[in-house]
C-alpha cells in the first residue's frame, strides 16, 4: 500500500507539474498573440475632399512606425447630413473608432448619451495639450460636467470684415474697433452714400439657430469679455454685457445701418461696408473677386466693443470642430486612437501641412508665433489675423437642445430687435424667460 501510494503521488505531482508547464506556456503564448495582434482603426474624416486627403497621409505615415495599428480612414456620409448618419451608426451599433468634424454642441447631444469618451480620462491626453501648445485654446472646450470630449483641430475665430477703400473714402483710416465709432461710421456712410449700407445681411432677421453664431455670439462674447452663456442647464449669460449688444443693434437700426433683404454678393460690391468672414472665404475671393485685396478693398477686425473696454484680446465666437473617440470602441482602439492623436499633434509640421492643405488655422496657442508657421503667414497675410486670434476664439455652447435654444435669441430678441419691434431690454428679457423655459 505505502509504495503504491508512494506511486500514485508521484504520478500526481508529475501531472500538476506538466498542467503548470502547460499553463505556464499558454499564458506566454496568449501574451505573444496579443503583443502581436493588429489593432484596426475605423476613423471617420469630414465630407471635404482636403481633409480626407489630409488624413489618409497622415494615416499612412503613421503606420509606417506602428505597423501593428492600421487605420482605415472614410468619410462621414453627408446624408441627411453628417451628425445623423454618426447617430444612425451609434445606433445601429456600427459607430467609428473616432471621428473628426465634431463641433461643441452636437458633442453635447452626444456625450448625454454616454456615445464619447472623456478624452481627458484616457492616457496622453495631457501629453498632447502641452505637446501643441494648446492649454489657452482647449480651455473654453471644457463641458458643463469638467469633462473634456473633444480634441479640437481647426480653430476659426470668426472676424468681422470691413470695406477699407469705403472707410477711407469716408475719412475713416481703420476698422472701428468700439459701437461710438462704428455708429460714427454708420452717420458718415449715410450722409455720402445713402444707398449703401454698413450690414447688409438678411440673415438678421431669420430665426434659424446656427446663424447667431455668425452675429449674436460675436458680439456677446466680445461685450462679455468671454463669459459663457449657458453651463450645463443653466442660463449664466451676462445680462449687462447682452442688453449692451442689443442696445447696439438697435442703434445702428436707427441709423438705417441695415439691409435685410437678399442682394447677391453685398459685401463684394459694397453695397455693405461690414460682415462676417471666415479664413474659407478667402479661397473663394480668389477665384470669384480677385478685386478684394486685403489691406486694400478690405481689412479685418475683431469684433466691435462697448465704449468702455480694452480692445485688446478681443474674444468672439469660434467656427470650430474637432476629435472625439467613440465609447463604443475597445481598450486597445481606444488607446491607439489616442497613440495616433498624439503623433500627429507631437509635430507642429503636421499642422502646418493642414494648414497648407485646408486653410483652416490649427487649435494651437502659438500659431501666430511659432516658427513653423512663419514662411506661410508671410505668403498669406490675411490669415495672420485669424492665427492672431486663436486663442481668443469661444466655441458654441456645450447643451444638447442648443438648437431650440439658439432659435429662441433669434425669435425673441435679434429678429425683432433689428425690425424695430422691441426694446433690447424686452427683448432680451423675453428670450431669458424662453431659453430657461427650454433648459
């Protein structure tokens, strides 16, 4: 008995040892086969034909030095429009690793729904700010809840233009900076030329939310030195800063300042002397009006502020968009997403090469400094204003409804402000009681 016991101990230590052998071996062999999987990357880029061309360069470069990361990238179908066919995907359980295009409001809607990473939650998040040199441009990004959803690419602050060879025919040597001497402007155009008009735009009377971003947010951020306008689901606007602004407007009402009716090309023909422009307009003036040049027929500007501040850093509303990583994605996409992210945005030359490539000015703090950037704004001048302006841009407001909101400052207070038909204060007063009502 004692030596078949002997025995069959034997036989059981044996067997434990090779089961630990074997094991041991498997667990060797799981951690190789993962050290040598590939992990793919769906990345969804903007329907533009520049900036997918820009992102499968950078996708292929990148790949060179990571080849166990591969990248497919596509573009957002525009059907019905880019925001429905992520949603459609998020819902359909078929959504990218990450994609660009991504603006402030719209990641609002997303991230309630839980459909985006907190970017600041995963690692290299920091690495990537300091790397771009971009703490004072992704600092207004932040949402509600201090989370931070979106890496922004392009920073547009958007500035307003001014007709220089008509300010000059009316004795004005420079865009006025403050209302007293926009208003003074508007007296002078008057007088000598009483069919023309310092804002044409017929957009002052339509209701649709995304056109106050191009008139009421430049303003009101100006006038408020910044100040958010809404925090999560609540109204925070500065009061005194946004009767000012429509104080403003309905003084150049009285003035007889505007045009509200359709005119093709106003700002071109001069038949208005001041209007939002964008860096994407410029492009289109070359081919279109080789006649605007700048520093000649046209100059550009912050936006005008109240008598009584600095006018300099002069902040206003920021066409801007950028990345997000969907929640819906692996550990390990999640993670080479943000391993792709930061390699592009380690190198200032790929910005300069989006810069090159789309004219959109990169999200960066330096980019009115940096050297990388020198050679191009010298061939370029009239995107220096933009580049000086970066960090002064404030994105569009981080709640889900911010459509109906937006709807609302137009209704209640720039529509019928600009027509005559209300006080500032009424008006501000109502779209308050309105937006409060909708949050």
């Amino acid at each position: 008995m004692k030596k078949k016991s002997k025995k069959v101990i034997s036989l059981l230590m044996a067997a434990t040892a090779a089961v630990s052998i074997l094991s041991g071996c498997s667990g060797e062999g799981k951690k190789n086969a993962d050290k040598n999987r590939e992990t793919t990357i769906e990345f969804w880029a903007a329907p533009n034909i520049t900036q997918q061309a820009y992102w499968k360069e950078m996708a292929k470069e990148f790949e060179k030095d990571n080849p166990k990361i591969k990248i497919n990238v596509s573009a957002i179908k525009e059907s019905p429009s880019s925001e429905a066919s992520i949603q459609s995907a998020i819902a359909g359980k078929s959504a990218p690793t990450m994609s660009e295009n991504i603006n402030r409001g719209f990641a609002a809607q997303l991230a309630e729904s839980k459909a985006l990473v907190p970017l600041n939650e995963l690692d290299g998040w920091e690495d990537i700010i300091t790397n771009r040199n971009m703490n004072e441009t992704v600092e207004p990004w932040k949402f509600s809840d201090g989370n931070q959803y979106v890496l922004p690419i392009y920073s547009n602050p958007m500035l307003f233009g001014w007709r220089l060879d008509i300010l000059k025919d009316l004795g004005i040597n420079e865009a006025p900076k403050t209302y007293s001497e926009m208003l003074d402007a508007a007296k002078k155009l008057k007088q000598k030329y009483p069919e023309k008009f310092v804002w044409a735009k017929p957009d002052l009377a339509d209701p649709t939310a995304w056109k106050r971003w191009f008139d009421f947010f430049m303003l009101y951020n100006a006038a408020s030195a910044g100040n958010n306008f809404i925090e999560g689901n609540k109204l925070v606007a500065d009061d005194n800063a946004g009767i000012k602004v429509l104080d403003f407007m309905d003084d150049l009402r009285k003035e007889d300042a505007y045009l509200l009716k359709t005119v093709t090309d106003p700002f071109e023909t001069g038949v208005g002397i001041f209007t939002d422009i964008g860096p994407w307009t410029l492009t289109y003036w070359e081919e279109k009006f080789p006649k605007m040049v700048y520093g000649e027929t046209f100059t550009l500007a912050p936006p005008p502020v109240p008598d009584e501040m600095s006018t300099e850093n002069v902040k206003t509303f920021a066409d801007t968009k950028g990345l997000v990583i969907y929640a819906s994605a692996t550990e390990e996409q999640k993670q080479a997403a943000m391993k792709f992210m930061s390699w592009v945005y380690s190198n200032p030359e790929h910005d300069l090469k989006w810069l090159e490539q789309t004219n959109l000015p990169p999200a960066r703090d330096d980019l009115a400094e940096n050297e990388a950037f020198t050679a191009f704004f010298s061939e370029n001048p009239a995107l220096q204003p933009y580049a000086d302006a970066v960090p002064n841009g404030i994105p569009s407001i981080d709640n889900p409804k911010y459509n109906e909101l937006q709807t609302f400052i137009g209704q209640h207070a720039v529509n019928p402000v600009v027509k005559g038909k209300i006080t500032p204060k009424n008006g501000w007063n109502d779209m308050k009681k309105a937006i409060e009502g909708g949050l």
